[in-house]
C-alpha cells in the first residue's frame, strides 16, 4: 500500500503540470483579455479610454508577451514562492483571494456531505431491506423529487420560509450585526443558524442520487450466495446486512469522493449566487467573465489538484473497505 501511495504521488507531478498548461490555455481561448473587457466596460459606461495608459497598463501586465513567457512567469511563483499571481480586477494576491473564501467553501460543502451521507446511507439501506414496502415508495418518491427540484428554487423557497416563518435574516452566513465581527460563540450559533438553509439546498440532489445507488447495490448484494450461506448458519440479521454487504454496496460512497472535492470550489456557484455566500465559486464565475487569467487560472488548477486527492484518498478508503480490492 505505501509503494502505492508514493507511486501515486509521483504520478501526480506530471499531471499537475498538464492540469496547469491545459488550465492557462483554456484561460487564453477567449478572445482578448482583462484589459479588453475593462475598454469594453468604459466605453459603454461613457468614459474616455486614454490609449497611451491602456498601452502603459499591457505591458505591467505583461499582456504583451507570448503566452508560454506569461506561463512560464506564472508556473514558477507558484512552485519557487507559492505565488499565484496577481488579480487584475481585484487588485490584490491571487493567494489572498482565494484562501478568504476557501475557509466558508471547505465548511459550507463538508457540512453538506455529511448531510448527505448520514442520511441517504439509513434510508438506502432500508429501502434494500424493506423493498416494494409502503416506506421504500415514499422515499423513492421523495428522491425523484429531490433531483427534480432545480437547487436554486430550493433555496429561494427555503429563503421566504426562514425569514416569513422563523423571522431569520436570509442571505449570506451570518446576521448583520455578526458581518465582519470576530469570532465568538454568538457567531458560531448565528453561523449554524445560518447554515440549514444551503446544507439542505446543496445535499438534496446529491442525498437522493445516492439513495437510489446505495438501494440498487444493496439489493443486488443481499442475493448473492455468501448471504444466503449466512443467514443459513443462523447470523443475526443485522450482523448478515451490516458486517458484508453493505459494506460492498458503499463502495460508490467512498469512490464519490473523487468528484466531491472538485466540488468544494466550483459545484455550489448557482445555490451561492442565490444565498449570497461567500464561497469560491461566484468568485471564480466572475473572473472568468472578466478574464482575470490568474485568479481562473488558480481556481482550475486547485480544481484539478482537488480531484487528484479526492481519487488518491478515494482508492485507499476502497482497498480498506472491499477486502476483493488489493494493489500489487
């Protein structure tokens, strides 16, 4: 396993530097570039564009040099001094930028998986014991339900029933009088207030998709041969449900950690737009609107890094929980 691991790492290496061309030349595809939409900006605004600043401001940018120069300049900040790079928009460090909303991002979207596996695992696992029963229909029911309802009318809907009903300010993670305040108990109950409303919003879809695999796997393992040789040499049924078979049937949980990290930055941007939270994918959004080639180069590159570990831990966790899996 450890052979494996390292193997794995050094793997890793070369496909960040891939992940990190493809992710600038991705950013370069757009015709133009910052300065471009900022022109476009000001002349629909009405402002006069002085052409001698524009031409002063593209070679501090270094919008003048080739794309592998611009490349090669950004590559290495990031390997020799972990340097990002600089937002043009926001005039501020990449790093900076990034990890202000990483913090909200990494709470909002673990809260959320846990959300989601404590309860799609109870009732998938029902709904394979207990098939065809009145129980496993509604919960099917409500599952088609949740992967129908888009998330932001969800959360539109979540927001008039917290602020008509319950009397909560809606919007962002925090109430108004704790906006900027240092943290304190009084925060941190105000943030768990705050945080029902996008946990649900953001675990529905993904709570309901997992119900329905958890369901199909564990139904389909409860028929094989070593149950039946089980409950024949009389095992308690929960110990012939819970010790083999539904530990089979979670591999799809475990294996879904790839793509769930990846969706720490960029999966939630619609849910956070219509929340206001303060998350990493509105910023991201609107650097690419804006052509900010760093600040969307960083956030695809940690992208890809992201989905790099998800695997990584993901094939480990699997080798621990199937004993069928083994790396030789």
């Amino acid at each position: 396993m450890i052979r494996y691991i390292i193997k794995r790492l050094l793997y890793m290496i070369p496909t960040l530097f891939g992940m990190s061309l493809i992710a600038f030349l991705i950013i370069q595809l757009p015709p133009g570039d910052y300065l471009t939409s900022m022109i476009a900006s000001m002349t629909q605004s009405g402002q006069n564009v002085d052409p001698a600043q524009i031409a002063l401001l593209r070679r501090i940018y270094g919008f003048d040099d080739p794309i592998y120069v611009q490349y090669w300049k950004w590559i290495t900040g990031i390997v020799t001094r972990g340097d990002f790079g600089h937002s043009f928009e926001w005039n501020r460090p990449v790093s900076e930028l990034i990890w202000d909303r990483m913090g909200a991002t990494l709470s909002l979207s673990i809260a959320s998986l846990l959300f989601v596996w404590a309860v799609s695992i109870p009732i998938g696992i029902y709904s394979a014991v207990r098939r065809h029963s009145i129980s496993d229909h509604v919960f099917t029911f409500f599952g088609f339900l949740g992967l129908a309802i888009p998330n932001f009318i969800l959360a539109l809907t979540l927001m008039y029933v917290s602020y008509r009903f319950l009397g909560q300010s809606v919007g962002g993670l925090y109430s108004p009088e704790y906006t900027g305040a240092p943290m304190s108990w009084g925060k941190l109950l105000d943030l768990l207030a705050h945080l029902w409303i996008p946990v649900i919003v953001i675990g529905t879809a993904g709570t309901a998709k997992l119900i329905r695999i958890l369901r199909a796997n564990l139904t389909d393992e409860l028929h094989k041969p070593y149950v039946v040789t089980a409950r024949a040499k009389g095992l308690p049924e929960h110990k012939v449900i819970l010790k083999y078979p539904v530990r089979i049937a979670l591999n799809p949980v475990v294996s879904a950690i790839g793509w769930v990290l990846p969706e720490l930055v960029s999966g939630i941007t619609i849910t956070a737009i219509v929340l206001n939270l303060p998350t990493a994918g509105p910023l991201l959004l609107r650097a690419l609107i804006s052509q900010d080639m760093y600040l969307a180069g960083s956030f695809i590159l940690l992208m890809g890094v992201l989905t790099l570990v998800g695997m990584l831990i993901s094939d480990i966790l699997l080798a621990l929980l199937d004993p069928r899996i083994r790396f030789r």
